[in-house]
C-alpha cells in the first residue's frame, strides 16, 4: 500500500485473519511488512516476515486442519485487537519441540496487531499457554 494512502484497519486484519485460516502464505506476505515482530507465548519473538510464514508454515505442517475464527475486532489508531478462536488437529509435524499425539486443540485468544503504513509491524499474541500445552500433550 502507499504511503499516504488511507486504509481500513480493521479490513487489513481481516484479511490477515482470512489468509491464516485458508494457510494462505503468500496472501500474507503484501500485508505484513519487512520488519515484522510477532510475539507469542510458548515460542517468543519472530523477527522478520520470512520467519513469521516460516513459523506459520510449521504450525501448518503440525496441525493441517488448523482453522482460525475471528469472533470479534476492535480498533484504537494504528492497534487493531482481534479475539480469536483456533481449533486444529496435532497430527502432523512436531511443532516447537512438541511431538504430535493426535489430540483436538480448542485455544481462545486476542492479537494486538499495530500497523504502519496499512501493513502489519508488529503483533501481540496473547493466548492460555498452559490449555494449549495440555492439549498439545506438552505437560
């Protein structure tokens, strides 16, 4: 997008969410710039739009029905806030040291996306890691 374009936030973040769900990695790549940081509980920081669809591409190969449902979105400026709820099988790949068991992962949480420039800089991912490692057979 152009600098001084005026853009939808909230439109930008549902997009995102639509690429998520569909494992959509190259539609993801235009909304996210270069310098992208996500942070997310049980991995940490991902640096850079390369290993943020590589993290994204994993958490695929781990869980191959992986869906993800925005159920609701707010903004305030730049910050879009997305409360989400993702289900998926662990049957594939390991995943973040995990070894796949088969079982359902149900996990609510909410992203914190902060734009520049209508594409996403950083996002804040916040979600029970405790339920997810219990359901992943981590603990």
């Amino acid at each position: 997008m152009a600098e001084s374009e005026p853009c939808d936030l909230v439109a930008v973040a549902r997009l995102i969410v639509a690429a998520v769900c569909r494992h959509d990695l190259e539609a993801l790549r235009p909304l996210y710039r270069d310098d992208l940081v996500e942070d997310v509980p049980m991995v940490g920081r991902i640096e850079g739009v390369d290993r943020v669809l590589e993290y994204f591409a994993g958490m695929y190969r781990a869980m191959p029905d992986f869906s993800l449902t925005a159920a609701q979105l707010a903004s305030s400026g730049t910050t879009v806030f997305v409360r989400w709820r993702m289900t998926g099988t662990f049957n594939g790949a390991a995943w973040n040291g995990i070894e796949p068991n088969g079982a359902s992962i149900d996990l609510g949480g909410i992203d914190c996306m902060t734009f520049a420039n209508g594409r996403l800089q950083h996002n804040f991912v916040a979600y029970d890691s405790y339920t997810f490692a219990s359901q992943a057979g981590a603990i």
